[in-house]
C-alpha cells in the first residue's frame, strides 16, 4: 500500500493521533520512509501547528508532512474556503499531490477534515473522490462510546457504494475505563463497519512524549498496520475488566 486515506466517522475523534501512529509504526518498526498529506487544514492560523505538524512530531525520523490549504476558520473545507476569498481544494489535486510524494516516499497518509464526505467544495468533491482517484484504501478512525456503531455503518455503507476498500477500524481514543457501550461497541465494530477492527488508541496518547508515543504505536495497531495489537486478546481483556 503506498497510499492509504485516513478518514473518521466524524471529527475530534483522534483522527490525526491515529495517524501519527500509523506513521510512526511504518517508520519505526519497518523503517519505511512516510508522508503525511492533510488536503485542507481549517481553523488555524498561518504561525500556529497544524495537524500534520502534529503527526511529524509525534511520530519523528522519517516522516515528512505536507498542507495543500489552510483556512483560518473552523469550519468545513468548502465552507471555511468560501467565507476566507479563499481557492478551494479539488480533489484531483489531492491525488496528484498524493501520487507524487509516493514516488518519493515507501506510504503516504492522506489525513482528510472531519468525516468521508465532508466537502472540499463547491462541486462538492469529497476524500471519498481523491481516494477513487488514487485506487487507495481507506482506514476508518471511530469513537469508543455511543453512536459510533452508526456512524460506523454509514461510512462502510458509503465506501461500498463508490466501490473503495475499507482498510479497517481503528478506535481513536481507548478510554482508560470503558463503560459498557465501550466494551460491546468494541465487538460489534466490526459487524457495523463491514470491516475488521485494527487498532485501539489510548486516550490521552497525544498527550505523551513523542519518545514514547514512538516507542508505543506498534502496540496500538494491529499487523496489517504494522503493529503488534492483537484484537482478540484485547477483547479479552476488556471482557475481564482489563483496559
């Protein structure tokens, strides 16, 4: 896979930490050189962090990242373009960017705004239209607790229809005591997703050194990630009360 997209079911959901980890297992663990793309970065400003300079730090030596836009309004892509006089982004530049740094690069990571079809534009071009363009997979990042197995479900049901892979799941932020929704969205995810579960991100995992992030991301993610995560022993544990 040289180009994976990395969408969520929603937004504030750990998307960008997800990926850090995903960049960081790849570079840490298979030693592979990573790109991270963020097509449209909204609500923040020219001097301030973005989400891709996020993943660089987290996930360090061999990552490189890269912004097609920012707009300085916290709003959707085509919405945030619009109000700031600002071009939009389409998304055949997405995968002509995309295309470009995997001749450089062993993966890139496209991280999009928010969920699936949140609109880069006018025409309502979407990261669902950038990832068919690429033939990429998908990697969906979903909450832990209540409404994310419809949310789940929408998504897979929306990739199917435009006829684009589901890499899988991963949960964006593992709480540190899951409550019952938690523990049974965590066995139904993948029956809603139509997809298997990948990976388990602990909340709070931004939030560590980039040190440690690095040297925790393996066992976040499952194989197929690059990890080390065993989903059914985490199951098990989470069954036993473990977290």
């Amino acid at each position: 896979m040289a180009v994976v997209v990395v969408s969520g079911t929603g937004t504030e959901i750990g998307k960008t930490v997800v990926t850090a980890a995903v960049a960081a297992a790849a570079a840490r663990a298979e030693g592979r050189s990573v790109a991270v793309l963020k097509p449209a970065q909204t609500g923040v400003g020219p001097d301030e962090r973005g989400d891709a300079d996020e993943v660089v730090r987290l996930a360090g030596p061999g990552v490189t990242g890269r912004e097609l836009a920012r707009f300085p309004e916290p709003l959707a892509p085509a919405t945030a373009a619009r109000r700031a006089r600002m071009a939009p982004v389409r998304a055949d530049e997405v995968a002509e960017a995309a295309e470009k740094l995997a001749t450089e690069h062993d993966l890139v990571l496209v991280e999009g705004a928010g969920g699936l079809l949140v609109r880069f534009d006018d025409q309502g071009t979407t990261l669902a239209d950038a990832a068919r363009l690429l033939g990429a997979p998908v990697l969906v990042v979903a909450p832990a607790g209540l409404g994310t197995l419809n949310m789940a479900a929408l998504t897979g049901e929306a990739l199917r229809a435009r006829g684009l892979e589901q890499l899988g799941v991963v949960v964006g932020s593992w709480p540190r005591d899951p409550g019952l929704a938690e523990r049974c969205n965590l066995a139904d995810l993948p029956d809603a997703a139509g997809a298997p579960l990948l990976g388990a991100v602990p909340e709070g995992a931004g939030a560590l050194s980039p040190e440690a992030f690095r040297a925790a991301a393996p066992g976040w993610l499952g194989a197929r990630l690059g990890g080390t995560w065993d989903a059914e022993a985490f199951e098990r544990a989470v069954s036993a009360g473990g977290r």
